[in-house]
C-alpha cells in the first residue's frame, strides 16, 4: 500500500442474523410441521436447537450510528438519510412472503472496513441503505465482533407471532 492510500473503517451496533426458511415444501415437511408446532418460547428454542443447520445467513445489518475510522484518525458518524435502520422491521420486510419462518440474529458491536483505500476521503461517497453501509460502491466487511444478545421469533408472513412464555 502506498503511503497516500488510506483504510476506510467503521466501528457500532450491528446484528448478524440467521433465518430458518422453507426453500422445498416436499422435502422439509418435517420442519414445516415442527415450526408450526411452536406455541411456546421453549418449543422455538428446541426447533431452532434441532434445526440449526438449516438457517440462511444474511449479511450484517449495521446501525446509522457510529464511529468512522479515515486512517489512523476516527470521528462519529450519523446517517442522516438513513431509511429503517431497526433490524427487527428490516428482517420482517425481507421475510414478508415467507408463510413460516424462524428469524435469529445476534446484537453485536462490531468493526469493519471498506475493500478498497483511497487517497482522500469523499463523505458524499458513504451510503446507508437499510442496515447496509457502502462507501464508492463497495460494502463495509466485517471484520471483528462482540456479542451482546440474543433475538429470535417465529414469523408467519412478516408478522411476529407472540409465544407463550
């Protein structure tokens, strides 16, 4: 890298979510019939502990919220254009055909930076669009994370279904 080239990074709230879809109705009957089974938070639990293995990930959904790293020097940045930023609403849009699912993510604090360096930063040349971040085009990639919790809700058709506790 040249000395002129600088590293683009980003650092806030993000979340990493997995979805439990069905992609074959013939195949997966039993999936199908164990989430509509789920009446309580412990059923959802032990469907997505059995079923793990069969969840889709999804890219990063990041915060409009959070700190820019424009080489060695940061600053904190808020979207101001930034469309749903709420992770729940964004998931629930994305999953609104589906007519059962189980959407998971984890709430993390997470960093990540640009694939490309620049000679000089261009913040008109940073986009937020629906929990993604781009700069030039090219999304910010994760790069290190730290959990902070935990969601997870049985979706009929883009609406959370309310479990028994």
């Amino acid at each position: 890298m040249a000395e002129s080239e600088i590293v683009i990074g980003w650092y806030g709230g993000a979340a990493e979510p997995r979805v439990i879809t069905i992609w074959d109705e013939d195949e997966q009957q039993e999936l199908i019939e164990a989430m509509n089974s789920i009446e309580t938070n412990e059923d959802l639990e032990e469907v997505i502990e059995e079923y793990i293995y069969e969840y889709d990930c999804e890219d990063f959904i990041w915060d409009a919220d959070g700190e820019i790293f424009i080489g060695d020097e940061k600053q904190k940045w808020s979207f101001k254009e930034s469309g749903e930023d709420d992770v729940t609403k964004i998931l629930l849009k994305r999953y609104e055909d589906e007519p059962i699912c189980i959407i998971t993510f984890d709430c993390l604090k997470a960093s990540g930076n640009f694939p490309t360096t620049v000679n000089k930063f261009d913040p008109s040349e940073l986009k937020y669009d629906n929990g993604s971040i781009s700069y030039k085009g090219e999304d910010l990639e994760p790069e290190d994370n730290r959990g902070i919790s935990s969601e997870k809700y049985l979706v009929k058709l883009g609406k959370i279904i309310t479990l028994k506790d």
